[in-house]
C-alpha cells in the first residue's frame, strides 16, 4: 500500500507541474527561413501575427524566424530570461528593435562556456528599458533535425524557482536510474546470466538518453565536444532500442512461441547496429542535411518497429503462459506506448504536446517501466534461488542414494563372505573337529591329537568371530543394543579385557543408521583389544540433544593422534562419520585413549 502511495503522489506532482498555470503566457509569431537576411525578416515582422505560443515542425528542412514583441510599463529597467525549452538548438541569433547584426549569438555549435547564460537549456538574456516596447527577433537553425518550442520568459527569481523543480524531478528520475542500474549489476551477478547484463547495459544507456536529452551531458559531461552533442541523442536511441530488443529475447528465449517474432528482433537489432556504425564512421552521413534527414527519419522508422516488436514479443509470451512475461508486457507497454506517441509528435504529427510532457513524460514512463522489470528480475532471482536449492537437495539426495546403494552392496558381499566363512569353513572345522575326537578315542596318540583339537578349536572360534563381524547377527530383529552385546561377549572370551557398555536411546532409528554405528563400534573395539594393551575399556551410545553420542575410553598405553590418522581403522570411521555429517574428537596420552563421536540424529 505504501508503494502505491508513493506512487500517487509522483503522479500527482507530475499533474500539478505539466498543468502549472503560466504567470505570463508568451506569444509569438514564426515563419520558414527563406535565405533571407535580417532586414529582409524585419520587413515580415511588421505583418507576422504573434498569436502562438508552442511549435513543432517535426523534422524541418529550414531555420526558421520566431518574432516577439515585449513590453516594459514600468519605470525601472527590467532584466528577463527567455527559455526555448529545447537545449538541443544548433544556433540561435537575437536581432533586437530592427537591428540587422546580432546581439547574440548561441547554440550547440559552440562550447557551452560560451553560453550567455550557463544553463543546460539555451537561455537568453533579455533587457528591457522604462517605459519601452521593444521588438525582438530570433532565427533558429535546427535543420535536419526535429524542431519544438514552447518558450517562456521569466524573471530572475521565478526561472530560479522553475530551474529547482525541474532538478527536484531529474534528481528524482536519475537517483531512480541509478538505483535501478544496481539493482540490474546485483541481479547480473545473481543470476550469472547474459540477460542481467544487458538490462544493466539498457538502464545505463537509457538514463544517458534522458541526460543527452535534457541537456545535462553536454553541460557536464562533453562541454567541448560540439560534433558529438548532435548526434548523441540518435545514438544512444539506437543503443538503446537494440538492447531492449537483445534484453526481451535473452529474457524470455524463443522455446515455446515467438520464433519467427524472435527473427525479426534478431534482424532490426542488426540493422540499428549497421546505422550506428554509419553515425561514428568518418563518412558524412551526420553532416549533409539531406542525408542526415533521411537518416532520422530512419531511425524512427526503427524506433516505430522497435516498440511494436517489444510489444509483440511479451505478448506472444505471456499468451503461453511462460512465467514472468506478464510483468515484462506491462513494464514496455508503459514506455513503448508513451514512445510511439513522442516520436509522432516530435516528427509526423505535432499534437500540441507541452514541453514538461515532451521533457519529462517519457522519464516517467521509463521509472514505470523498469521498476515493473526490476520486479520481474527480482522475482526470477528469488526463483532462481528456490531451484537451486531445490537442486542442490536433489543432488544431495541423489549422492546419498548413490552412497546408500554403495553402502548396500557392500553389506550385501559382507552377507555373502559371512555365511560362507561360517557355513562352508566353520562347518568343515567342525566336522574336522568331531574326526579328531574320534580319532583320539581309537588312538594312543591323545597328547598331539589334543593339541590339534585346540589349534581347531580356536579356528573355529576365529572364523565365528570373523563371520560376526562381517554380517551382524539378526540386527534388525534383535536390535543394535543386544547385537552389541553379544560381540561384546565373543570380545570378552577371547581377550583379557573388562569392557563396560552403555546404551541409551528412546527414539527409533534407521536400519542403515544402526548398521554404521555397529560397524564404526566394532572397528573402535577392534583397536582397542588389539592394539590399546588395555585391561578395562568403555563403550558408550546415547543420544543427546538430538544427536548421538557414541564414546569409546580405555586405559591403555595411548597413541599419536597425527600417527594414528594414518590407520586404516581410524580412517575407516572418520570415513564414515563424514558420510553420517558428523564429527569426531580424539583425546590420547599415555593412560588411555577417549574418542567422542557425535552423529545427527536425522541422518
């Protein structure tokens, strides 16, 4: 709602400033140049009706006279500025009171230092004697070119006043743009894509349109550069066409509608490239009049299809639903509309357009514009955002899955290797042990059938114990807890060692989960027994806070933590506490060894 408002009342402003009520409304009378001299206009002045107050010849291919007369009912000499309101006039030449040689002489064909008065529209000053009347006449050279006037004269205080609000507004639009421009460098690099590029490439060429427009670049930018400044304006319009054009297609690629639309953009960007090279190439095609007229009324040929074509195109986009293409429809809608209108009216059919709606409204309709298109980069950003994380944790899934199924086929051989250790060669030492039992009943040799008897027997009790550890016996039925336990058992018969054990967790946890936890267990108690000379050990799994706490402590002689990193048993369980998303702390020194593991409990 806020936005809105804000909204409101720019809008609103802009209403209140284009139908400002004039203090003095400014009349004056214009005729087509027809190589006359100063004494010859004079003569047409005596019979000109000063009865306009606005002009527009669209692309003229003459100078033209504009007369005036003023008036002074006062007793004090009074000092006025008289304003054009086109700051892109090649030359203007002030004849006063029937005067055949100039009193100024100005325009953009001189450095703008040279100006009489240094403002980025041509302003003239004007002084008027007690008590007089004085006749004045101005011959304007916009050849070539579109030609708009809508004069006023002001008094010092009322142009500084008028020269306030007009910055208040470029201020506003220009701090807008620039905005905008990072806003479209954030996206650029957000999206890592070509078309957040080329939409920061069209805020910036298009914001330097609207300075060249107003006459800001020339007073700040080229002062000096007097060739440069007649054909800046054309040129940033080509620009800025052709990467409107590049920026709707690289936005909304051709994949679903819009080929054949999209071919014809391709084709009138190439063809807006090609006149722009004729523009900075040193060939004259900016310095003949008959050609330069032909060239502009080119370019708003180009113009003209340029926003039909992004007009089109959205449209064709937004008709197949394709995501985002509404807000690009509306967004050009707003400029391409206002712009079709200006160019008529600067160049085919004036319509009376007054100056703050000619220098402002198009201003307007770009913060319009590019807002809704911010939007819509905004919006593809935060989409962008979702699928890439949608993608990341589909990637994750899937490499978990993978590892799943890795983990699976390696429970799988271990399945297979166990019963076959404790099928095939425990029941052939079994059936071995029994023979020799026999054997020593029928024979006098019992001390050394004995002795075999043993070696058997501890072969048979190392095949069980190898068999345990591969395929953990009836996990799933009978559960981690009593799995443990029962290893922990064939530990205690076969080593020397008292190992205490401790298990504590109320929530269920996955067969896959319980699988890594025996196996990273017995890999710890296997170290332990063989390699710790430990008397007394504890093993430890409890679930804390959401996560779990799996500890393994003895008391033997300790190890070299940097050494031992090394191990194949150590990597082993770091190897799968990193796939767990856990963590692992080492404590050692010479009177025992603590191990900390802490698992999350979802993995």
């Amino acid at each position: 709602m806020k936005g809105k408002l804000n909204w409101f009342w720019i809008f609103l402003l802009i209403f209140q400033f284009s139908c400002e009520e004039k203090k003095e409304v400014l009349r004056f009378g214009a005729f087509a140049d027809q190589e006359f001299d100063a004494g010859q206009a004079w003569k047409r002045f005596d019979t000109l009706s000063q009865d306009k107050t606005l002009f527009n010849s669209g692309i003229t291919r003459n100078q033209w006279w504009m007369g005036l007369t003023l008036t002074n009912p006062t007793d004090s000499i009074q000092r006025f500025l008289f304003v054009p309101h086109n700051p892109h006039i090649n030359r203007i030449q002030l004849f006063q009171n029937h005067q055949t040689s100039p009193s100024l002489d100005l325009g953009d064909i001189y450095p703008f230092d040279q100006r009489p008065y240094l403002d980025r529209d041509l302003v003239i000053p004007i002084t008027l004697d007690p008590k007089s009347k004085q006749d004045f006449l101005l011959l304007m050279d916009k050849v070539g070119e579109t030609f708009h006037i809508e004069p006023e004269i002001f008094d010092f205080q009322t142009f500084q006043e008028r020269k306030a609000n007009d910055t208040l507004v470029m201020g506003w639009i220009i701090g807008w743009m620039s905005i905008i421009f990072l806003f479209a460098l954030f996206f650029a690099a957000e999206l890592k894509s070509w078309s957040g590029a080329i939409y920061a490439a069209y805020v910036l060429t298009i914001s330097l349109w609207l300075a060249t427009h107003w006459g800001l670049t020339f007073q700040f930018i080229w002062p000096n550069q007097t060739n440069w400044t007649g054909i800046a304006r054309p040129f940033f319009n080509l620009l800025t066409n052709i990467l409107i054009l590049v920026l709707v297609v690289k936005f909304f690629p051709p994949h679903i509608t819009g080929k054949r639309t999209a071919k014809w953009i391709w084709a009138c960007s190439a063809f807006q490239g090609i006149m722009i090279l004729c523009m900075v190439m040193p060939i004259g095609i900016m310095e003949s009049i008959p050609s330069k007229i032909i060239f502009l009324q080119l370019t708003l040929i180009v113009s003209l299809v340029t926003n039909i074509l992004i007009l089109i195109y959205p449209f064709l986009q937004w008709k197949a639903k394709v995501p985002l293409a509404g807000f690009y429809l509306v967004g050009i809608a707003l400029l391409a509309l206002f712009g079709i209108v200006l160019q008529l009216n600067q160049k085919i059919i004036p319509m009376g357009l007054p100056h703050y709606l000619v220098d402002y409204g198009s201003a307007f309709a770009l913060m319009g514009e590019t807002g809704i298109i911010t939007a819509a980069f905004a919006r593809r950003a935060s989409l962008f955002k979702k699928e890439k994380e949608k993608l990341s944790i589909e990637i994750l899934e899937k490499e978990k899955k993978v590892a799943d199924q890795l983990i699976q086929v390696q429970e799988d051989e271990r399945l297979r290797l166990g019963r076959d250790l404790h099928d095939s060669i425990g029941g052939m030492l079994a059936s071995l042990y029994l023979k020799t039992e026999t054997i020593q009943e029928q024979s006098s040799i019992g001390s050394s059938l004995s002795e075999l008897r043993q070696m058997i027997e501890h072969s048979i009790q190392e095949a069980r114990s190898l068999s345990h550890n591969l395929t953990p016996h009836h996990l799933e039925e009978n559960g981690l807890e009593n799995v443990l336990k029962a290893q922990l058992d064939l530990i205690r018969q076969k080593y020397p060692i008292d190992i205490h054990f401790y298990f504590q967790i109320s929530k269920p946890i996955s067969k896959s989960l319980q699988l890594m936890l025996y196996r990273i267990s017995n890999e710890l108690l296997q170290n332990i027994v063989k390699h710790a000379e430990a008397n007394e050990a504890l093993l430890s799994i409890s679930e804390q806070e959401g996560k779990i706490e799996l500890i393994a402590e003895d008391n033997g002689k300790g190890m070299d933590p940097k050494v031992t990193s090394s191990g194949i048993g150590l990597k082993n369980i770091q190897e799968r506490v990193d796939y767990l998303k856990g963590t692992l702390d080492l404590e050692s020194n010479s009177t025992g060894t603590t191990l900390t593991i802490m698992i999350p409990l979802h993995a």
